[in-house]
C-alpha cells in the first residue's frame, strides 16, 4: 500500500495495466476506472471530481409516484413509443413557464436520458439532406457526443467558443455553415466543461445562421436553471432561462433530469421538438425511414429502434416532478444551489495555491459558480496535470477530450466532493503546490 503522492512508476503501470493508450485522449470512463484502482491500492479516498453525476437525493415526489405506479400495475405495461401522456402536457407546461416558449406535446418526447436524445437526434438530423456531412459542435462540450456521431459514421465540425463570444461568434459560425455540410449545430448551455453561459445576442446569431442556412440547432439544457446568477425558479415570472428556441424555427431541445433534478439513476431526459421542425418534411429521410415527417422519423423510426419506449413508471414519476415545479409546490433549484456553493469553496482553495481557471470569464463577468469549473497550474503542461494531481489522489478529467483549446488544463465537478472532504482536499492541494513551485 502506497502512501500519497503515489509513485510515478505505479501511476504508468496501472495506466499501461487499464490498456490506456493515449492518456491524453482517455475517457471518462477510464479515468474513473483508473482513479478506483489507485484508490484501492493506496488506501487514500480520493477527491473524485472526473464524473459529472449528481450528489444530491432524488426528489421524493418523483421516488413516490413510481412507487404509486409500481404499485398500479404500469411495470407489466409496455409505455406509449410517443411517450406518457400526462409527460407531455407538463413538459409543454414547463417550457412555456421556464422558458417562456410554445411547444405542442406531441413534439415532447421521453429518451432514456439525454445522451440518448443526442444520439437519437444525430440519426435523423443527419439525415435530413443527403448532401451535408455532419454536425458542428460550439466547444468545448461533453465528449462522448462526439463518439457518438463518429460511431454513427457522421462527419463533424468543431471549435473552441472561448475567443469568439458576442459579435465575433457570426463571422466564426458562418465560415462552417456557408460550407454548405452542416446538417446540425450542437452546444450545452450552461456549458460543460467551462460553465460559459451563452448571451441572447449569442444565441439570437445561432438562431438567425441557422435559418440562414436552414440548420437545425440541437440545444443541450443538461443544467437547464443552473447559473445561479440569476433566479430562473419562479415558474411564468421572468427571467426565463435563455433558449435559441426565441430565434430560430428548426430545434431540438435536450432536457435532462439527472442535474437539476437529481434524478440521473432512472435515466429519463425529454427531447423536444419545435413543431415546425416536427412537422416539416425531408425526403431524403426516406432512405433511412418510412416517413419523410421529421417528427414521425424520429419517433417511430429512431426512438423505437433504439429503446422501444422509456421505463412506464419513470415517466410517471417524472411527470410528478414537472408538475410540482409547473404549480409552483416544488423549487428545483433550491437544493441544486448547492453546486455551486460548493464551487466557490472549492475555486478558492485551488486559486490559493498557484492554480488558475482556464476559462475564467463570461463575457465580462467572471464565470458563475456551477457543477463545473476549469483549472491549469503553470509549468504543468499537456497531460502531466491530470498525471500529477492523480498521484496526490485528486482526479479529473483533461480539457483535451472536450474540444478545448487549452493544453494542460483540467475539468472539475464538484458533484461528488462532499463538504467533510474540504479540509482534505486543501491539504492535497497544498502539498502539490509546495512539490511543484
């Protein structure tokens, strides 16, 4: 058993053993296996900050009405491929209450999380023109949505957002779309990794190029509410949270409930489709399915290839959160502000010794506090970082597999370091800093 920092020589080994190839380009996943097993073997609890999964209790609303469910009968009952009836209405509801938007339940459709409603959406968006190639992703992003448009066998396009905000992000956007390949653009707002939150003139451009060249904008809402600099809880009071779906006819808005919801482990997310997008027609999808409707293609052509419909009683038991939000009986932010407290303790703890953030403004404020923050150490370059805190039993994930721009730096989430492991992790942090002066 190996005391903290953990030799360099154990570190290679166990990478070489895991079968990481390039530990720059190693996943999630491999972090995570990698960060176990040098747990185990050192005896030290690591501070996990590489997964971005919640820390908080599920909603006991939602827990109560699966159970009513089960209860019911609706496990022996194969759910609606559109999905839950009451599901639909109360998302229609809550877009219109929290986002101030007008979406008909029938383009409101249950996914098994969001990473399949991404998944689901390259297979039919992609597919809409055969003359396009592929999807632009605005980085940095989540990184397995790329592998999924690569295992799709789509072609992609990508850059770093970081030096094209405001004004400068049209001329940047338009030299990808005047190309005449994008079928889709895909973000995350409030963005993972960099917690970067997209201004109305931001997402006014997106939405005006998108119609320009007749592109369908993939919104990714996976911390839908979360900057907490300003309170998006009232329901139908403003400020509603900003959404391209205020600029532009063709979108899809990925609505997840792992985050602001805490309740990631049933796996239900909603995929939204604007209803002019539902209903418009593409020929071209017909090599793939059996209608040219785009909201039919991807109901009963993608989704029902893909999971044949979600869990019966975890739409019920989300249908009861959507309500309770939507009547106003239930905060879902109250508890999730909780992240970013966290991160504030945690930012400072890092700042104070000789870590600085990589993406440390928005716009021309500083980065709000959130699930997520960025980190490089100066002199610790490339992968070394992520090496380094590893062996002083800190992990993360590179900002490399994001579609950064900025060698060396490292994404943190704050989900899973519990207040008690503060002290613990300033002790780590400390130790580093005095090593690598």
């Amino acid at each position: 058993m190996e005391k903290l920092p953990l030799s360099p020589e154990l570190l290679e080994k166990r990478i070489e053993d895991i079968g990481i190839k390039s530990f720059g380009k190693a996943s999630i996943r491999e972090i995570v296996k990698l960060a176990s097993t040098l747990e185990r073997e050192s005896g030290a609890k690591f501070i996990r900050m590489e997964m971005g999964v919640p820390g908080l209790k599920a909603p006991s609303i939602g827990i109560e009405a699966e159970k009513k469910a089960l209860d019911r009968g609706l496990a022996s009952v194969y759910p609606n491929i559109e999905g839950y009836r009451d599901l639909k209405t109360e998302t229609s509801r809550f877009l219109k209450l929290f986002l101030d938007i007008d979406v008909h339940p029938k383009g409101c459709v249950p996914t098994v999380g969001s990473m399949m409603g991404g998944f689901a959406s390259f297979l039919v968006v992609n597919r809409n023109d055969a003359s396009r190639e592929g999807t632009l992703f605005i980085d940095p992003g989540f990184p397995v949505q790329k592998q999924q448009v690569k295992i799709l066998g789509h072609d992609y396009r990508s850059f770093d957002v970081y030096d094209y905000r405001g004004e400068k992000l049209r001329d940047k956007l338009e030299s990808y779309l005047e190309t005449g390949k994008v079928s889709s653009i895909l973000y995350s707002n409030p963005n993972n990794p960099a917690w970067i939150c997209l201004t109305e003139e931001e997402l006014s451009i997106i939405g005006e190029l998108a119609k320009k060249y007749n592109v369908v904008v993939i919104e990714d809402l996976a911390y839908l509410g979360m900057d907490f600099r300003k309170d998006y809880s009232e329901p139908g009071k403003p400020p509603y949270q900003p959404t391209v779906a205020k600029y532009c006819d063709d979108y899809i808005l990925l609505v997840s409930s792992s985050k602001a919801f805490s309740y990631a482990g049933q796996r239900i997310g909603m995929l939204i489709m604007s209803d002019h997008l539902f209903n418009s027609k593409f020929p071209d999808l017909l090599r793939y399915y059996t209608s040219d409707m785009f909201g039919h293609a991807m109901i009963f052509g993608a989704l029902y290839a893909l999971s044949s419909g979600v869990t019966h009683t975890t739409q019920v038991g989300l249908t009861a959160l959507f309500k309770g939000v939507n009547d106003g009986s239930y905060n879902y932010l109250a508890d999730v502000k909780e992240y970013g407290e966290k991160a504030k303790i945690m930012k400072k703890i890092f700042l104070d010794n000789g870590f600085a953030l990589v993406y440390d403004t928005d716009m021309d404020k500083p980065i709000a506090d959130g699930f997520y923050f960025t980190l490089e150490y100066p002199g610790v370059k490339d992968d070394m970082l992520l090496k380094e805190l590893l062996r002083y039993g800190i992990s993360a994930i590179g900002l490399g597999i994001t579609g950064s721009t900025h060698k060396g730096g490292i994404r943190a989430c704050v989900s899973l370091v519990s207040r008690e492991q503060f002290p613990v992790l300033e002790k780590r942090v400390k130790q580093f800093h005095n090593d690598h002066k």
